[in-house]
C-alpha cells in the first residue's frame, strides 16, 4: 500500500486558484457546508469578481427544498440581488448540475463565458472543474474551496471521516474518467495558494 501524500492530494485533487475576476461563480450544490459556499460565492460579487452567480443543487436529504434554495437564500442574505442569482433546482449529481444548468446559462446569455470560478467542496474541485469541462470545454475554469468541519487543508488526513471522504474522492476521479462522465483538466500541479 501506498504511503499517503496529504500535500500531492491537495495540489492535484483539491485546487485552489488564485482569486481573480471571471465572468460567473458556478457553486455545486450540498447540504453540508451551505454558510460557506453562500459565504464564498457572495464574496466574489460584493468584490466586484464576478456579475452573476449559479447555484445547482435539488432536493436532497438534510433539509427542506433544493440545495439550490438553501444556498440561494443564504447568498442573497449576505447581500447579493437577486438579479444576480440564477438556481438550478433539479441536479441530483455533479454531472446534472452542470447539464441542468447550461440551458439556464443559455437563456441567461452566459455559454460565451471566457472563464468561471467553480465554487465547491474542499475535496472535489478537481472532479467539479473536469466535469464542466466534459459539458462545457470553452471557459477557462478556477475552483474556489470551501472547507468545512475537519475536511480542511492541511489537517483532513488527521481525521478519519474526512479522509475518508478526501480519498472517496480521489477514487472517483479515474473511475469517472473510464466512464465518460469527467474530461481530463487539469492533470495535475494546479495552482494552489
């Protein structure tokens, strides 16, 4: 067995690019850590990065109503206008969020986007990106962690559930490459802060 290299995992599985302006916030819906990403997603429009932000998630166990609306309602709390919300309310996995979302992108008159910022989970921004580029090759695509409980840089191997879930993770990425589900970005060294 392979020993464990908590600093090669983060650099090629769970990116963190440098914050910088983009055309949209893509934010993939959950339950577990809704203050963060409506707290991630809402920082970068009140600091001018990006104009619209997308919410995907439906209704899952956790908690009334969609993901979407969870973390839709908590983002126009912190001062976001509705005006630039969009949700996406039926996704009930990583590849429904972004197929689900492109005719609402569509409509919005956003599938030109030169670059996004995908807004997710700590652990899963390397799958979130690769699976936008599957759907949605053209933009440039960053991901913005949102760390939650003990799934945090630097400590989530310290901790049984979490590494449990940073490496459940990691385990997905080939397997959904041999799938189809997940096109090849980055392959590995992303940017980090």
């Amino acid at each position: 067995m392979a020993a464990l290299d908590p600093a090669g995992i983060e650099r090629d599985h769970c990116l963190c690019h440098p914050r910088e302006a983009a055309d949209l916030a893509f934010v993939f819906g959950n339950r577990i850590a809704v203050p963060g990403m409506a707290a991630a997603a809402a920082l970068l429009f009140l600091d001018g990065l990006v104009p619209r932000i997308l919410v995907s998630g439906g209704a899952t166990p956790g908690g009334p109503g969609t993901e979407a609306d969870a973390i839709g309602a908590a983002i126009l709390a912190l001062g976001v206008p509705r005006d630039a919300l969009l949700l996406e309310r039926r996704a009930t996995h990583t590849g429904e969020n972004v197929t689900l979302s492109l005719p609402i992108l569509a409509r919005a008159g956003l599938l030109n986007s030169g670059r996004i910022v995908c807004v997710g989970l700590f652990c899963t921004g390397r799958r979130y990106a690769m699976t936008l580029h599957h759907h949605w090759p053209a933009p440039a695509k960053r991901c913005l962690p949102v760390e939650y409980g003990p799934v945090r840089r630097g400590i989530w191997h310290l901790h049984p559930e979490a590494r449990a879930r940073v490496l459940g993770e990691v385990a997905k990425v080939p397997a959904y490459l041999a799938a189809g589900f997940i096109a090849p970005w980055p392959s590995a060294s992303a940017p980090t802060k």
